[in-house]
C-alpha cells in the first residue's frame, strides 16, 4: 500500500525556521514508535541509499540520541540530539547538532519540535526545526535537506506499510 500523501515543507528565512507537515497511514502509537525507537528508526531515518546507525539512544528527558548516518562507502555523518521535552504520543522536542565520533558538537544547533496528531485513521507529524543560525539554515537547505528529509519521510512511510501489516 503505498501513501502518496505530500510533504509540507516550508522555510522561513527571516525566522530561521523550517516548518515540515507530513501524514501517515498508520495509527498513531506506530508512527509515535518509529520516531521514539531506535530499533524502528534506524530503519528509516536517512535517505536511501545512506542508512542510520544508532550509537546511543535515551529517550527521556534530558537524554540522547547519538546517531551516524552512513554512506554506501562506509561514510559516517555523526549527530547528536538531546530531547529536552516529551508529552508521550503528543509531542517531543529535542536539540539537534552536527558532531564528531566523539560526540562533541559542532555548533550552533537546532531546536526541533514534533507534534503528532491521530485523525480518520491516519497520523500527522508536524516538525518544527528552528535554527540558531541563518547561515546554519540556508547550509542545511544547500546540503538538500528537502530532498533528502522527504525521501526519508517516504522511507518511513513504506515501513509503516510493512509494520501495519504485522
């Protein structure tokens, strides 16, 4: 089955912040799961043919997510997320940079808030990203976060498809 919903992706450069809205066929608690699982995460948060490989993932309060993405080549592009907020299957928010292996970030970050809302049998993600910088924006925007976030975002939705199935 697959979900041709679009992605709502809008930049707003004079506020620094990126507004993305996209729904899913699937209920709520599955999609809540694969955002808040590195399990089911690992599964889709990249653009193919990259993959996500997660190191460390604490999803509380004032924990983190320590995570690699990973070329074909074996190219890692480490992050880190600190979730400083968690509403359980309503909202999280977290604080999200770029780092090096060693977890050390590179600064300045962005501030990314997810709220999921369930209606008719399908769910809505709503993400917030607002960055510390223009400049850090209008790199992230350059690098083809777009592209990449929405072929993501449809990685996701694929595998709730299979999930669904289960």
């Amino acid at each position: 089955m697959k979900n041709d919903l679009p992605v709502d992706f809008t930049v707003d450069k004079a506020a620094k912040t990126v507004f993305i809205t996209r729904e899913f066929a699937a209920d709520l608690s599955l999609v809540w799961d694969a955002y808040t699982k590195p399990e089911i995460l690992d599964q889709w948060w990249a653009p193919k043919p990259w993959t996500s490989k997660t190191k460390v993932m604490n999803f509380e309060v004032g924990g983190r997510r320590f995570y690699a993405m990973v070329s074909p080549e074996g190219q890692e592009r480490w992050s880190i997320q600190r979730y400083t907020s968690i509403r359980p299957k309503t909202n999280f928010k977290l604080f999200n940079a770029f780092a090096d292996p060693d977890e050390n970030p590179e600064l300045p970050g962005s501030d990314w808030d997810l709220t999921f809302s369930e209606q008719n049998g399908k769910t809505k993600v709503s993400i917030t990203i607002y960055n510390e910088s223009l400049e850090r924006m209008e790199k992230m925007i350059e690098m083809g976060f777009k592209e990449g976030f929405t072929m993501t975002l449809n990685s996701l939705d694929e595998l709730l498809a299979t999930l669904s199935q289960k």
